[in-house]
C-alpha cells in the first residue's frame, strides 16, 4: 500500500498530460455540479488518472467489495439519476467537512499540503495549510504542485468524517491510495490519524482495532 511515487521524468511528463487533459475537459464541461462527471463519469479521465498514478482505480474494486461486505453502505440497486448536482453537492460537503476535522485536531508540526481525487467522478481537491487551519478549495483543476495525492471514494471520506472508521484501517483496506515521497506521504497520514474520534463506529474500525 505504502509504495512510493517515483519523481523521475517520466511521471514529470505524466502530471504534465493529466494537467493537460483535465483543462481540456474542463474547456467543454457543463456547469460545476457535473463538470467532473458526477452525472457522466468519464472513461478517459479515469484511463489518465491511472496512467498517471498506477493503480489507482483499484480503489473501485476496494470500495465495492466493502460495500458487499457491509464495511461501508451498499449502494442503491437502482440508483436514481443525477439531474441536480446532488453528487457533486454532497462530495464538496464531505471534502469540506473533512477538512474542518482536521482544523479541529491537534496540531502534527508543520502540516502538509495535499490534494484528494474521488473516483469513478475525478473531483480534485486541495488542502492547504494556513495560520487558520487547512484552506479548501473544491474541484479545482487537479493537484497543486509538490502536493501528495491521495485517490479515493466520496463514500470512504464521509465514512472517515463520521467516524466510522479510521484512516490507517481505510488504507489496510485498500480504500485510499497515496501517490508521493514517503516522508511526505507520512506527514499526511499523521494529520489523518490526528482526526478526533467520531461517535459512529462501524465494523471496518472494529476490525482495525481488535
């Protein structure tokens, strides 16, 4: 899980095309609420993000199997279609209240800087840290640049915002991924593993911590 990014030429030119690509889609997109494929996830987008930082739609798989085995909620049989932006409405809730957690923790040295991509939308977002606590800035263009990226589901984060499970038994259980240095991956997991415990515990936490 913990295997580092290489910062060779290579993923240099990599970040470069994804940057390309995702101002490229954001030049046709529709309105904010759809334009990182809440309503129509994008095939292309994911196949570059994967490129770009391998393996990263593993987290998918993760997902759906702890939503069969009851780690995290099943989705809907028939999943209603989103006409009104509620996706994209209820992801920038969870990315905007993960962050007021962290705010909301004690104090890990000088906190890092990251960027979150929920998938199968590819919704970005940064962190970044200020004299007031984590700025947020909601689907933005992509990552920020030196940023640890990390790769994961709306659903994991809401999870981790309402307490039922921690961010190190999230990661055992492939549901994030993280895409950087290793000091630098380590100083993000350490603001994470800060967040103040919540009062829902579900089985995944349980699990971690038998």
């Amino acid at each position: 899980m913990r295997k580092n990014a290489s910062t060779n030429p290579r993923n240099r030119q990599r970040s470069r095309l994804l940057a390309a690509a995702v101002l490229l889609a954001a030049a046709v997109a529709p309105p904010p609420a759809a334009a990182c494929g809440y309503e129509n996830p994008s095939d292309l987008a994911l196949g570059l993000l994967n490129w770009v930082f391998p393996k990263a739609l593993h987290v998918r798989t993760s997902v759906w199997q702890a939503e069969k085995t009851g780690i995290l909620p099943p989705r809907p049989a028939s999943p209603a279609k989103d006409i009104f932006g509620s996706g994209f409405r209820r992801a920038a809730t969870s990315m905007n209240e993960l962050a007021a957690r962290m705010n909301a923790a004690p104090a890990t040295g000088n906190r890092p800087s990251f960027s979150v991509v929920l998938i199968p939308a590819v919704m970005w977002t940064t962190y970044t840290p200020t004299t007031e606590g984590y700025f947020v800035r909601v689907h933005g263009d992509g990552p920020a640049k030196g940023d640890i990226v990390i790769v994961t589901d709306e659903k994991v984060v809401r999870a981790l915002v309402d307490g039922w499970f921690d961010a190190a038994a999230a990661e055992s259980h492939g549901l994030v991924r993280f895409y950087g240095t290793a000091e630098s991956q380590e100083r993000v997991r350490a603001v994470l593993a800060a967040l103040p415990a919540g009062t829902s515990r579900g089985p995944l936490l349980s699990e971690a911590h038998q």
